[in-house]
C-alpha cells in the first residue's frame, strides 16, 4: 500500500559500502535519501528511496569468509539443513547472494550440488576459484528456467541476509515457488525488527537493507504467492536475526508452535502501532548526543581515537553521528579487500589491525559492536595493553 509514514531520518548518506580510493577523495561524492518508513496497513518497516541494484551491488567489497564467526556460523547451518531436511547427493542446494560461497562450501563438502547466484562479478569470480559453481546475475524467472534446463529442481533455496535487499520481492518470491521441488524449502535469514527496536540497532539501515522484517507481515506475503511459513527461529548474527523456513507443500512441513509464539512476541514489542517507531527514534537522537559529548570530551583531552572495523553499518553510524576524520586518526579491519580505502562520506583510512602496534591509540571506537568480545579478546591476546573500547551500540558506553 502508499499508507507509509516516515519514521526515521538517517540522510542523505553515502552508499555504506562505497568505499573510496585516495583518488577519488576529492570528486563528487553521490549521496542518496536515507529514510525508514512503516506501512500503517501490514506493518512492513522499509525504505522508499531506491538505489538501482547494479549501482550497489555489481563490484562489491564485503566478502563473506573474512570473519571466522560467519563461517562457522553458515557451516552449522549447512549440517542442520542436510540432516533435518535428509539432503543427498542428488539434492541441489541454490543460494540467493551467495557471496564468495561461504554457505555453499560445507554442502559441497557434504556431496551436495550447489549453484550460486551471485551478481557482484569480483566475488563470483573468487567462488569459482574456489571450485563453487556461480552465477553473476540477479536472481530473477528468467534465470530460473535457465537454472531448471541444466539441473533441474531445488531442494533447498537459500538467501541469507539478501531477502530483505531486494526491491522486487514478488519476481524473486515467484521464481523461488517455480524453481523449489515439491518438498522444497526456502530459508531466509534477515535482521529482526524486534531486534532491531529493542537493541537500537538504527546503523543496521543503509541503502541496501530496503525491507526491515517481522514474522506478522511476510506469513500473508508469502500466503499470496501460494508459500506457508512453517517454522521461524532466532540466530545471533547481526545483532539478532531470524531464520525463516518456507514451502509450498503444507503436508510435507506442518507448521511449527514457533510461528504462534514469534507472532505473541511481535504483539507484546507492539511492531503494528506507529508510537513504537516514534519512540525508537527518539531513543537514537538521545544516544547521538551521548556519543558526540564522549567524543568532545576524550578530544579536549588530547585522546587518539581509532575505529575497529569497516562493516557497512559502521559507515551509517559515521555518518548520521558526524564523526569523521578529525574525531578517528584510522580504522582497522581485518578484511584485505576494505585495508588503503576510505570510508564513505567520512574519509576515514581503512588499515591493517597491526597498525595497533606501531601507533596504538587510547581509545578504540568498535564500529562491528557485533564481534566486540572477539575483538577485544583477540587485541587481548596480541598484548596491546592499556586501551579502552567505546560501544556505540545499543546506547554508547566505554570499556
């Protein structure tokens, strides 16, 4: 429906994940409406301000396996998927975004034919090096008949924290029903919105992330498409997600008690009612004014600031916060393929983690708040002593 109002303002903001060569430091910089709105009439939180998908996602720079706690975390979903759904090697496994293959790679090890569907060309390439079969295209019907011709019909489709990316949901929705066999699943894994209000997880919007989800909306959304959602549970990634089991045989996969108790919980957090977003934003505007004064008063005293990692959210957090270059000597990050760029907007450098030793700051900023106690237990064991960490999420506070 149009019955949407605004609920947040983050923008205008760089795209988060258009990180910037020296060169390019001094040429305009495009920047887009970064603002979250609700549906009065199925409650959907999403933004309406749309950044073609071949601008965002067609050279891209986030690659799954650089973090140890995603893989681990996809592998032990491949081994509950192949043993609760009885997965054999004439199964075919697709996954919707599949990066550089990080899910992929434990169902191949398991004998499982896998395809990817991975349109950002640089990280589809990398997959095939890595012996997983992909495709660099969006998903779309068009690519399903294609996929039906040369393997036929998919056991398990995947899209793990892509769902909620996509702008034409119905064409991926309605291609997912014809390429499923009979007893085949999807699995969405998303961000959920109970989360992403309780916890004030306001840097998890960018321009990206268009679809803001809870169970109440996509159970009639997925109904019209002739898809039932027959079971739901929480995972801890990004700040809390849900994983979302969908098929379109009801015989095959009854429904689960967990769909009723996700639905009591989406009525208790009160997801349908405008007051709740209004609140929300209120809470980010406060927790904006205390991280600002953290910052002025660790900089009138002369304090070295740096952040550590430089995940997409981060480049909102920067951004919407106005914390830029003169308030972060330098981020670290793990990742090779982010290390001699510069943050979006903010122009901050992206360095290698062993910097901390040569220039070591007093204070580190953990823009990916998500692997804090991984962070600093690794920092910890590296002996870099006498440092203090600042969380800027869910409210802002020092280590």
């Amino acid at each position: 429906s149009n019955h949407l109002t605004k609920i947040l303002q983050l923008g205008p903001q760089p795209l988060a994940n258009a990180f910037l060569k020296k060169s390019q430091l001094k040429k305009p910089e495009p920047f887009y409406p970064l603002d979250v709105y609700f549906c009065k009439n199925c409650s959907l939180v999403q933004l309406t301000d749309i950044v073609a998908p071949d601008i965002l996602f067609k050279d891209y720079v986030y690659f799954s396996s650089t973090s140890p706690v995603f893989i681990s975390h996809f592998e032990e979903l491949a081994k509950k998927t192949i043993a609760r759904f009885a997965l054999t090697n004439k199964s075919l496994v697709v996954d919707i975004g599949s990066n550089d293959g990080i899910l992929l790679k434990p169902f191949r090890k398991h004998g499982i034919t896998v395809l990817g569907i991975e349109p950002a060309r640089n990280i589809a390439q990398l997959a095939r090096k890595n012996n997983i079969q992909t495709v660099s295209e969006f998903f779309s019907k068009k690519l399903v008949a294609n996929i039906k011709k040369k393997y036929g019909s998919a056991a398990i489709i995947t899209a793990t924290n892509v769902f909620a990316h996509i702008n034409d949901l119905d064409e991926v929705t309605e291609g997912v029903r014809e390429l499923l066999d009979d007893n085949g699943v999807f699995i969405i894994e998303a961000p959920y919105l109970v989360d992403f209000l309780s916890k004030n997880l306001f840097d998890s919007v960018y321009h990206e992330h268009l679809s803001y989800f809870a169970l109440s909306p996509l159970i009639p959304y997925f109904k019209n498409h002739g898809l039932t959602i027959f079971d739901v549970e929480r995972v801890s990634t990004h700040g809390g997600s849900v994983r979302i089991f969908v098929s379109k045989n009801e015989t095959a996969h009854p429904r689960s008690s967990h769909v009723q108790e996700f639905l009591k919980l989406e009525q208790k957090h009160k997801l349908n009612e405008l007051s709740t977003y209004r609140q929300f934003a209120k809470r980010i505007a406060i927790n904006k004014v205390a991280l600002k004064k953290i910052f002025a008063a660790l900089t009138k005293n002369h304090k070295k600031i740096v952040g550590y990692g430089a995940p997409a959210k981060g480049n909102t957090l920067l951004n919407y916060f106005g914390i830029s270059n003169k308030q972060l000597a330098y981020i670290v990050d793990d990742s090779v393929y982010k290390q001699g760029f510069y943050t979006p907007g903010t122009h901050i450098e992206v360095v290698s983690p062993n910097i901390l030793i040569t220039d070591p700051p007093d204070y580190i900023l953990i823009l990916a708040w998500n692997f804090a106690d991984s962070i600093i237990k690794k920092l910890a064991n590296i002996k870099i002593r006498g440092i203090k960490y600042i969380i800027p999420v869910p409210k802002p506070k020092i280590l």
